[in-house]
C-alpha cells in the first residue's frame, strides 16, 4: 500500500488537490471510505487526500463515513491530518473567505458514529485541547506570512444538518461565544484524536449565519460560490504549509491513549 505523510479532507467544492497521483482503494473495519484515496507529493513530503462528501459530493454530513475516512488515512500512513471546512461566521466581523483556525469545538450532532472505542478496554479519550497545536501554530504562520486573512483560535459547533440552523438556534449559538458553525468537524477531528494522530481544524467562512444581525438566509448555493471563489487560497495555503510540517511530536495528539484505559 502506497505511503503517506500528511493527509487533507476535502469539503463542500473542495474535491481535488493534487494532479500526479496513485490512487488507493482501502477497505477499514469500519467499511469503506468516501472515496479512493489519492496519493502524491507537495514539496518532498508524500500527502494523501480524501473528500469527505465523496467525488460528486453524494453524501451529506450525517451520512459520512468518518470512522473509515480516519482509519483510511492511518492504513497509508499518515500521522498528521488537516480538515478544511465551509463554515458560517456567527459573528459579523469575520469576513467572507476568512480563515478561522479552530482551537475548541462544541457537538450539537447526534447519531454518529463517533467512536472507536466501542467496547473492552474502557477507553476516555480527552477532549480538553481537541485540536493539534503544532499544527495549528503552522497554519496560522504560514497564512500570515501569505498575507491570507486568518483567525488563530475560534469555536465551532458542529450541527447535524443536512438543514441549515433556524434564526433562533443561530442566535443562541453566536450567544454562548461560539464562533462558526458547520456540519462536518464533528467527529472527524476526535475520530483522529482517538487514533492518536494530529490534527487541525480550518474553518472558512462561506457566508453570515442567519442569526448574525442584518444578514439574509443562507443557502446551498452561497456556500459553494463562495467556498470555489476560496479554493485558490486555500490550495496556496496548503501548498505552502505541507513542506513545513515535520515529523508527529511526542505531544497532547500522539499522546492521547496514555491514561485513557480503564483496566
């Protein structure tokens, strides 16, 4: 099986990323991912991609497979994961095509399979610090220094979708302090936690969520107009920071398992 380094989810209008590839079809405890993965190299470091919609984008949030997306990624590999994702601002000064490099998330899903850790040994993965800050600290240099408007730290709540959040929930989520909103980082950055590989969250702001005083309902469409306006940015973004990315650090994501069984 083909090896990789560092590997990229792909969200809504985010598909592709590299053009040399080997694709890799992968089978996980869990069934099989949401695509092939594709293989290749950026700057001398070997990096796998995966949409997590699918190619055509054929699977809304709750229907993704993450538990197999995340387990894919390990079988070829990787240690070192980055989440691109279209979110919406529940703040209004944060601008459209903003990047905001998550720190915290809050999950209002339910139903998912969010775990691998089904049965003996009791396993309690923490969740304090969910995102990896090595990575984090990487992204957040690398966009200043690409002069790429960007946000170092934020919460996003993850809801179930397909739907987007009523007026009245929208409001009460940019109350509580939360930042963004989106359908898709819950559970994949725990699932990743969970097999004690890094992870880093970029939320990108698509649109202004509808309890954000003065702005209109969102739809489907905005979305991905602005997310395909984004993807240039965001694939110099990640091209600049991959060949950065070093080996995985003995640190809070490599880490997470000690202390974490019971028994």
């Amino acid at each position: 099986m083909a090896d990789a380094e560092i590997g990229i989810f792909g969200g809504s209008g985010f598909y592709s990323l590299l053009d040399d590839i080997e694709e890799v079809e992968v089978e996980t405890p869990y069934g099989r991912p949401s695509a092939p993965i594709a293989i290749g190299e950026i700057g001398g470091k070997r990096v796998a991609f995966l949409p997590r919609h699918g190619r055509e984008h054929e699977l809304p949030p709750a229907q993704i497979n993450y538990r197999a997306n995340v387990w894919a990624m390990r079988e070829v590999g990787v240690r070192r994961l980055i989440g691109p994702c279209a979110s919406g601002a529940l703040r209004a000064d944060l601008r459209l095509g903003e990047f905001v490099v998550c720190d915290q998330f809050v999950d209002r899903t339910w139903g998912r399979s969010d775990t691998f850790h089904e049965g003996a040994p009791v396993t309690h993965v923490s969740a304090a610090d969910p995102y990896c800050p090595d990575l984090r600290l990487l992204l957040v240099e690398t966009a200043h220094d690409l002069d790429i408007p960007v946000r170092d730290g934020g919460t996003v709540v993850v809801i179930q979708g397909p739907r987007f959040s009523t007026r009245a929930e929208s409001r009460w989520f940019g109350q509580m302090g939360w930042d963004m909103v989106n359908m898709t980082a819950y559970p994949e950055g725990h699932l990743a936690r969970e097999l004690e590989l890094c992870y880093a969250n970029i939320s990108m702001v698509t649109d202004h969520d509808v309890g954000v005083e003065g702005t209109e309902a969102v739809s489907a469409e905005q979305v991905v107009e602005t997310f395909g306006d984004n993807n240039e940015r965001l694939r110099e973004l990640l091209f600049a920071v991959i060949p950065r990315i070093g080996p995985q650090p003995d640190d809070v994501c490599s880490t997470a398992l000690r202390g974490a069984r019971f028994g």
